[in-house]
C-alpha cells in the first residue's frame, strides 16, 4: 500500500517536466544542446593553431597535441564527479558552474605564457567542460517520454559530435585571419561558454525528477501544515564515505560490473576515439598529402558533420519504428529496439574507414575521400547516439552515472589516439593504418546483435537497470 505521506507526481501535475508544454520542452532542450556544443567545441577548436603554438612554445609538434588530448583527458575525470552531483543537487548544479569555469579556463589557455600553462588550463577545461556532456542527456530524459525522446537526444548528440567536426574549421579560419591567431580560438570559447551560462542560468529549469520531489514536499509541509509529508531525497545519506563510496564511484562502478555499460561504453568508446584520431589524420592527407592551405584543408571536417546530419535522418527514421515498439508496451522504454539502427551505422562506419583509407592517394580525385567522410561521420552519429538511448532507456534515475560511464572510458580512448596518429600513419601509410581500424570495427559489428539476444536477461541481474522485461 502507497505510503499516504510520500509526496509523488499527481496526474497532469504541473511540475513534472514531462507535463510541461511541447514549446517549453524544445526550448530547455535548445539550451541543453547548446551547452553540450559549447563544451565539445572546446576539444578540437584549438586544434588548427597546433603548429602556431608550436613555434611560439618551441616544443615539438608531437608535443602540441596534447592541447586536444588532455583536454579529453579531462572529460574522463569530470564525469565521476558531475554525473552524481546532478543525481544528488539536481542537474543544474551538475552543469553551470562547471560551464561557467569552462570560460575561465579558456581565458587562461588563451592568455598562456608557455607550453606548460596552455596545457594545464586544456587539462581543467575538459574537466569541467564534461560536466554538460555526460549531463544533458540524461536531463533531456528527464522531460521527454521514452517513446519520444529519441529525437530530442538525436539532436542533443549533433550539438555534441558538431563541437568536434566544426572546431577545426572554425579554428582555421581564427589561425588565417590577421590579427587573430590561435588565442582567438580560445577566446571565442570563452565567449561562447559564458554566453550559454548567462541564458540556461535564468531560463533552464532543474529537470531532475526527486529533487523537484524534494522541493514539492518541503512546499506541501510549509502550505499544509503536514510535517509528516516528506520524499526519500530529503534523507539521503550526504557524509563525505557515503560521497565518495556510492555517488562518485558509481560511474566507475557501473563501468566495471555492469556489462551493459561496459559493451556499450567500449563500442561508443571506439568510434568516438577515431572521430578524434581524423583531428589529426585530415590534416595529414589534405594538407600535407594533398599539399592544401590550412583553411581549405579543414573544409572536409564539414564532409564529416554532413555525414552526422545524414546519421540523423536514419536515427529519426528508427525513432518512429521505436515509437511504435514502446506504445506496443505501454510507453516504457525497450533499449533492444535501439539496436536495429546501431547495426546500420555499424556498417556504414566500417565502410567509411575503408573507403577513406584507400582513396587517401592524392592520384586519386578529392572527392572519394571526402565521400568517405560523410561515411565515418554518418556511421559514428548513428552508433553513438544509440549508444547514449539505450543507456538512458535501460538505467533511468542512474542514467547520468550510466553516461558518466560510458564518457570517462570514451574519453580515454579519444585521448590516446590523436596522440598515435601521427606516428602510425607515417610508418604504415594511410591505407594500411586505416584498414587496421576498420578492421577493429567490423569486429564490434556483432555487439548489437549480441545486446538484441541478451540484453532482457542482462538487465535482470542489474542492480542498478529499470526493472521491465523489455
């Protein structure tokens, strides 16, 4: 029997984000996008001023490129952290302070003396600038149906993978223009950071479901009289052993016992770390191969984000089919019905890899290559993004912890190997070294497969997954 004093939703409660009107939900879910791309953009924007910073350091090339590593580094030690503190203060605490110091940090990188003060401050604005990428799908889950939220995250997930093909071709542009130069690319991200601050300080609303519980019951105590009412929020255990042992260590925890996370995080992991690997290999093949300016050179980072819009029009298409699977079970959420569309981009991904690899010769028309482009960036969007959905539909209230997960693993993978890039395709060429990555894809091809078989099973023995057959 429901506890006559524990204070839950009431039908078409006002307060619930799911209740609130289609407008207001495009609206918040704009503003978390856009934090989410203020954030990736800072991974890759300074990317185009490598050889810039380079000379004006005098450290090596190989050295400079930890301006974008370490900056993914930082990704994978935020999200410990920014993941449980929106799942115990709620999710607007879990972002803007932390995007708020993104711009801070981008100040510091911008106005560096030296090697070691530019990658210091790289370092701490990918930590904090982790915080609205492992938050903000899971706050989008807070405010969309699970039957419709596979469009507002599809969207959400162009803001993210946008940063990171988009940054090199802004950053160019910044380097080339006179009087600029690589600080700018810095700068413009502060700019951008405190912009999208200032606007989601004064119109996101918290999205969490048991804080607004929390708040709603310390409001019906104070309006009814009834101190007996209360919600479990209000008494969880905040004592430093509890922070560290169960709030801030269930990401990693999650990542090593839940094999869900693991498989998913470990896919996701790997074509998000070759999205990184092309900041680096672009540059090699058009610029140095090909022998085109910087500018021009960046323009197939957009061949890449075409590619990602493409992604998005077959992410939609299996959105509809998934409408049809979740209202067919009462509108809960079946992460199985995810995969049908992980499988295309799984195809579409290797076949990029290939494809790039082997049309890399500049005996070969431009045009193959950059088609190759649009491959890799349409395979990565549709395999992540469906990473991220069926995380959120298989974990629920722990689906920022889930996420968090999944981004410290990518970004350690992401990290690593811009940082082999360069070595690899010197030494085996293009075409071999690409092949080796697309073999590794066509081996993770079966995951999917494997999680469309298991994955009810799986989420029965999960501490932590939403308990529902599927």
């Amino acid at each position: 029997m429901k506890d006559p004093n524990l204070v839950d939703w009431e039908p078409n409660d006002k307060d619930n984000p799911r209740n609130w009107s289609m407008g207001f939900k495009v609206w918040c879910t704009f503003q978390l996008s856009m934090l989410a791309f203020a954030a990736s953009l800072g991974s890759s924007i300074i990317a185009s001023g490598e050889p810039d910073i380079s000379l004006y350091t005098g450290v090596s090339s190989e050295v400079t490129v930890l301006c974008i590593s370490l900056y993914i580094v930082g990704f994978a030690f935020g999200p410990s952290c920014w993941g449980p503190i929106s799942e115990i203060w709620g999710r607007r605490w879990g972002m803007l302070p932390a995007m708020f110091c993104v711009g801070l940090f981008s100040i510091g990188t911008a106005t560096s003396k030296n090697a070691a003060a530019i990658f210091v401050t790289r370092f701490f604005a990918g930590v904090v600038g982790s915080a609205p990428v492992s938050n903000v799908a899971a706050a989008i889950g807070d405010v969309w149906e699970p039957k419709v939220r596979g469009i507002a995250v599809s969207f959400y997930g162009v803001c993210v993978v946008g940063g990171p093909t988009l940054g090199p071709v802004i950053g160019a542009a910044l380097v080339a223009s006179p009087g600029l130069g690589w600080r700018w690319t810095e700068y413009l991200q502060a700019i951008w950071a405190f912009a999208v601050t200032f606007v989601t300080f004064f119109a996101l609303p918290e999205t969490y479901a048991p804080v607004l519980l929390k708040f709603k019951a310390r409001r019906l105590r104070k309006e009814t009289g009834n101190d007996a009412l209360y919600h479990p929020h209000e008494h969880m255990e905040l004592n430093f052993k509890t922070l560290v042992t169960k709030h801030l260590a269930r990401p990693i925890r999650m990542l090593i016992t839940e094999p869900m996370v693991s498989c998913i995080a470990l896919y996701a992991s790997f074509v998000y770390a070759l999205l990184y690997l092309t900041i680096e290999v672009f540059p090699l093949v058009f610029e140095e191969i090909r022998g085109w300016k910087p500018v021009a050179g960046s323009l197939p980072f957009l061949a890449l984000f075409v590619g990602v819009l493409f992604g998005l029009l077959v992410n939609m298409v299996g959105h509809y089919r998934y409408r049809v699977i979740s209202e067919a079970k009462g509108g809960r959420p079946v992460p199985e019905a995810r995969l049908p569309s992980m499988i295309i981009g799984g195809f579409l991904f290797a076949i990029g890899l290939f494809w790039f690899g082997w049309t890399a010769n500049p005996k070969i028309f431009w045009v193959a290559p950059v088609l190759a482009a649009v491959f890799i960036g349409a395979g990565f969007y549709i395999i992540f993004q469906q990473c991220v959905n069926f995380l959120i539909d298989t974990y629920g209230l722990y689906a920022a912890s889930a996420v968090a997960a999944n981004t410290v693993l990518r970004s350690i993978l992401a990290a690593s190997f811009p940082l082999v890039a360069k070595p690899m395709f010197h030494n085996l060429g293009v075409g071999l070294a690409m092949s080796i990555l697309g073999a590794v894809a066509c081996i993770a091809i079966p995951v999917p497969f494997l999680f469309m078989k298991y994955g009810v099973k799986l989420r029965r023995v999960s501490k932590f997954a939403v308990a529902y057959e599927g």
